[in-house]
C-alpha cells in the first residue's frame, strides 16, 4: 500500500474506529519514512503511539483549561512578585510544581485588600496546575454558593457536590462577598466540610479569618469553617497597596516627568 492510500484504505478506517486520529494523521508520512530508512516494526509502533499519547494528552489539557473558568492572560509570568514582597515566589512555584498538597487534600489561603493580585496569582497557579494534567474549576465564591443554593432547591445538593468533586482544586474567588445569609452560609460550610482533608480548596479574601463572622451567621458555623481550612494550609498574605493605587499614585510623576522632558531644548 503506497503512502498516499493509506489512511484511505482499510488501516484508515480501523483507525477512525479505534478513535486513533492522530496516527491516522501521521501514519502515511512515517510509515513511509520507516521505509526509507530501515526501521524496525518496534521503532515505527514507538513512532506512532508516542505522536497519538502526546496530542491525546494536549487535547485533554486543552478540554480541562476550558472548563476551568481561569482567565487565560493571568499567569505565573506575568505576576509581578517585586509589587509583593511578603510573598514568596519560591513558595508559589513549588506549589505549582510538586502536586502533593492536592493529593492531601491541603487548601490555599490569599489574604489581602482588593487590586493587590490575589486573583491573578491563584488563577496563574491553577493554569500551572492544569499545565500538569490536574483539574482545576475558578468561580466567584458567590456565584457558586448560588448555585449550591438552587441545587438544594432541587433536591440535588448531592450530585452537584460529585460534580465539583472532580476537581483537584477549586477556586473560590472573593469570599468576602458572600452575603450574610443563612441558607447561603450554610451551604459554603457544606462545600468546606465536603473537601475537608479530601480535595483543596483555595479561597481569596479581602477580610482576615478576625472578620468572617460577617460571612457565616453563627460564630460556630464561623470557627468549624476556619478550624477546617486551616488545618491543612498554606497561608499568603498580600497586605499592599493595590496595583490600582499604586499606578493612580505613579502617574502625576509620569507626566511631570513628560512636561520636563519636552520643555528642555
């Protein structure tokens, strides 16, 4: 069978039926290669399935970073570290590297005022995360306890906990904003109690653990929810001025600077 017929023929279509699209893709061009250059039958099936492996794995990568809900220019390589000195990039990219915390279960804390970067340094470590074959779900605290809420509405609270179960890490963004209700609160403890030393959890917050009694109703409710995600924790406080501020503080120098430079001769 020549090169140009292959894929076309018989192989073609045992191919199409074991679902194999990268082979099919590839197999014309290194079965012909094979024959020019001698391989052996074992080099040419190492050949093929190392081509089908890696693009099934980029195409599952790619499937898990769309469900993610990560926002894809927030990086690791575009967070500016120098803007937060408490926080140790040897620590973030160790988390983003060695995956053990995920498999104990260990949760990840943020701390800091609004516009210090908490969401773009979690949302960089899930795409490094997700880089590395782990699935990851970023969702504003809120619209996800709304979500919860309408589950148990419908009597299906559980199913919707095995789904988020799926995830090695979920990402809770702006637990802040929780309103301070009963049924929201309790539903957010449910979640934590679920993940409790099984999945993590990485929540950011603009409100130390002193002020989340305005999250959770009950001051019970309040320690068990914090008892809980601290127990198994790394703990990042981000205590800055926010990038926001600081680039409004910036500018007045910008222009000054601007008007010297084009009043010199």
């Amino acid at each position: 069978m020549s090169g140009a017929t292959i894929t076309e023929g018989r192989l073609g279509l045992m191919l199409t039926e074991l679902r194999l699209p990268t082979i099919k893709r590839l197999a014309a061009h290194l079965c012909a290669q094979s024959d020019h250059e001698g391989w052996p039958g074992q080099r040419l099936l190492e050949a093929l399935f190392e081509h089908e492996m890696a693009e099934r794995e980029q195409r599952r990568i790619e499937r898990h970073r769309a469900e993610s809900g990560l926002s894809p220019d927030k990086r690791l390589s575009s967070f500016d570290f120098a803007a937060v000195p408490d926080v140790s990039k040897a620590q973030v990219m160790a988390l983003a590297e060695a995956h053990e915390w995920l498999d104990r279960g260990s949760n990840l804390l943020l701390f800091g005022p609004p516009g210090v970067g908490k969401s773009h340094l979690v949302c960089g470590l899930g795409h490094a995360l997700v880089e590395a074959g782990r699935r990851v779900l970023f969702t504003r605290c809120s619209d996800l306890v709304q979500r919860l809420q309408a589950a148990r509405r419908d009597l299906r609270l559980p199913q919707e906990m095995t789904k988020l179960d799926r995830f090695d890490l979920l990402i809770l963004d702006d637990l802040s904003y929780v309103r301070r209700d009963q049924a929201e609160t309790s539903v957010l403890f449910e979640l934590i109690a679920e993940r409790y030393e099984r999945r993590s959890l990485a929540i950011t917050a603009n409100t130390p653990f002193s002020q989340w009694g305005e999250v959770f109703v009950e001051p019970a409710m309040t320690l068990a929810a914090v008892d809980r995600l601290v127990h198994h924790a790394t703990i990042l406080e981000m205590n800055v001025q926010s990038y926001r501020r600081r680039q409004a503080a910036a500018e007045p120098a910008a222009r000054k600077g601007r008007a010297v430079a084009s009043a010199t001769p």
